[in-house]
C-alpha cells in the first residue's frame, strides 16, 4: 500500500485558530472549489483548529430542494444561510450572524461575499482573507461586463483584504493588477485518495474528471472519442463528474448524436471510492477545458498514476512546465486530439522515461503543506489587525 504523502506539519506552523471558511458552495456538492474548502478544513481540524464552514443552503444544481441549516461533516461545523438573486451572484447577508468567535474569516472565489465582507470590514472588524479561484473568469461570457466589475468594484474590495491569496501564476497576474502583495498558495490535492487507482497494464480506456460545465467542453471530448473509435473501436471514454452547464440528458444526446454510445460512458454524482473503480479500468486523463483557476483534477489524476493529455490553457500550461508526463493538444480539433491520446498511450506501452509522474514531483501539492502556508498568511493577516477585539476560540455544539 502506497504512504501517504505528509511534509510541514501544519500543527508547527501556528497555534490553534477558530477559522470561518466562507464559500458559495460546498458538501454534498462536489467539484474543485468545495474539494479544496474540504480538504483544507481536514488538515485544519487535525491541527487541534475550530473550523467553521458557512454556505449557501441550496445548490444550485437542485435549487428546489433545501439543505439543513446545520450539520456536521466530518467534524467541520457547516452552517448554511439562504439566497436570493442570481446563482452567479446570489445575494446573502445572513453571513454576518455567523462569524463571531473567529480569528479570521477566509472567503473563496470573488461573488458576494467577497464584496460584502470587505465592504462590512469596519462593523465586524475581523481579519479577512480571500483566495481567488480563478475569479469569476472561468468562461468569456459577459468578458466587457466582467472586465468592467473587475477594474471597479473588485479592485475596491480586494483592497480592504489583509491577504489576497492567488492559486495560481495566473490568477496572481490577474489580480496584481488591481491590488499590490498577492501572493500565490496553489492549491493542494487529495494525493492519497486515488493513488495508484489506474489500470496495473496500458489500456485504451480514458477518464475525465469534473462538473460537466461550458469551460470543461465535454462536446470536445465526445468528438475525439468518435475521431478515436473511427480508427480503432476498442477506445473508450469514462465521463464522471456532475451536471452543470451541461445536463445529463443534453450529454446523452449528444453522445447519441456522436454515435459513441459503445465508446463514451457517463458517471453522474459518484463518491471517491467509486470514482477510483472507474480510474482502475483506465490509463489515461483527458480534460478539453478552456479555464482552469489551478487544475486539481489533474493533480488528482497523476497521483492515480493516469497520463495526462489535455488543453493547453495557462494553468495546464503551467502545470506541463514541470511535470513532462503532461501532454498537451487543442482539443478544439478532434483529429488532433485523438492523435495526442494515441501517442501518450503508445509512450506508455514502451515504458517511455517519464511517461508517467513520480510520487516524488507530486509532493509540493500534499495538503499538509499547503496548509501551512495558509497558516502564515492566517498569522500575517491577524498581526496586520493589531488592536482588533480579541476573540476566543469555540466549541461547536455536539462535537467533543
């Protein structure tokens, strides 16, 4: 059985806080946004921490159906408020009932609650930090609009922020552009929870992993698929993750309309352990998105030991700088692609040096570690707050 992977400890880093990680959604929905919350609130709550999730009570893939307004998820104390307005920017003032006995509240992803929290920061007084996500750039849609918000009402907020926390090269250099001292924690990766988890021999069988939302071009995948099973039908395609921009019944069809039916299989809402079922029957990862905020998806794949073939966007760009088993290709044209899946499966059939990732190169994102760097920037945002009123660390009920 493969160690796990553990560098810092995080319990060295700084002593115990009562942390408030805010986000616009999180368990049970699953996708990199809610897997990064999570697993930093994992290593938190190992470190002796009182870790307080607040979010949304819907989500906005079922938004007729209500969560509890609290509950316990894996000892993090999650408290869901409700919201009006539109999912992109869905309006929640109740946040602010539930941020007393922090030490410093940590917001995810630049939405409401980014605004708002900053724009509150003289009432409530509490150090904030945020980490970009990507910001709201994942996809060109409304880009003048989203460009104009970014250069007004971001650059105001973001500079009440005691750290702006960017997660990757690219956010930073988005970011620096409205606000000075970004500095760049990119995210960590579950690197325990697929390890190993692909096929033991090279096969022609492909995963894909994440929401199945616009940026993510499922459609490309589906259409390098059928450019594959034209040359050799043994190909297959294992599409998991959740609806999103895409419903299930809209990849259905267009599934059917590719004539891939025999080579192209959807997994809709599988938990972590049948997730690495289907990487067992798999040696490659494939993702045609056009925006990554950082890639955890791919990280996740390689510590399974898959190889990666992907779209050339700035954060797989910047990820296959340093990991040469990362292969990338326009997935905007299909022949192409499928010719990049052919060659990356061939590589490693012949056993080609560094086909695939090293546990070794795959360390630097182990979350003990990055959860150690938020620690400083936890600590740096506290000392830049001297004077604020102390505040003591609670208990949530019903957890010992």
């Amino acid at each position: 059985m493969n160690a796990p992977f553990r560098s810092r400890d995080l319990a060295n880093a700084v002593a115990p806080l009562s942390v408030v990680h805010v986000v616009r959604q999180y368990r049970p929905n699953r996708g990199g946004l809610e897997d990064v919350v999570a697993n930093l609130a994992r290593e938190q709550l190992r470190a002796g921490w009182y870790v307080r999730v607040v979010t949304l009570d819907r989500l906005f893939r079922k938004l007729d159906e209500r969560l509890p307004e609290r509950e316990i998820i894996g000892g993090v104390d999650v408290r869901r408020i409700p919201f009006r307005g539109s999912t992109r920017y869905p309006l929640a003032p109740a946040v602010f009932r539930h941020l007393d006995g922090a030490d410093v509240v940590h917001v995810h992803a630049v939405d409401f609650f980014f605004d708002a929290l900053a724009l509150a920061k003289p009432f409530h007084r509490l150090p904030l930090v945020a980490t970009t996500h990507g910001g709201f750039f994942h996809t060109g849609d409304f880009s003048a609009l989203k460009k104009l918000w970014f250069d007004g009402p971001t650059r105001l907020t973001s500079n009440l922020y005691d750290r702006i926390v960017a997660c990757s090269p690219s956010d930073a250099h988005a970011f620096s552009a409205v606000v000075s001292g970004v500095e760049v924690i990119e995210n960590g990766a579950d690197l325990d929870k697929f390890a190993g988890a692909s096929s033991a021999a090279p096969v022609k069988r492909m995963a894909s992993l994440g929401r199945f939302s616009k940026n993510k071009h499922p459609e490309r995948l589906i259409a390098m698929t059928k450019a594959l099973a034209a040359r050799d039908p043994d190909w297959r395609l294992d599409l998991v993750g959740a609806a999103s921009d895409w419903t299930v019944e809209q990849l259905r069809e267009e599934i059917a309309r590719a004539g891939v039916e025999q080579n192209v299989r959807l997994h809709v809402g599988l938990d972590d352990r049948g997730v690495a079922d289907v990487l067992r029957a798999a040696s490659l990862f494939v993702s045609a998105s056009d925006y990554e905020g950082f890639g955890v998806a791919l990280i996740e794949a390689m510590s399974a030991g898959l190889k990666p073939v992907v779209h050339p966007n700035e954060a797989f760009q910047t990820l296959a700088a340093r990991h040469p088993s990362v292969a990338l290709v326009d997935f905007s044209d299909a022949s192409a692609a499928a010719s990049a899946v052919v060659s990356a499966h061939a590589a490693l059939v012949e056993g080609a040096p560094g086909a695939k990732p090293s546990r070794e190169e795959l360390a630097v994102y182990s979350w003990p570690q990055v959860a150690a760097k938020y620690a400083d920037a936890y600590r740096a945002a506290i000392a830049g707050r001297k004077g604020a009123p102390s505040r003591a660390i609670a208990t949530p009920e019903g957890v010992s």
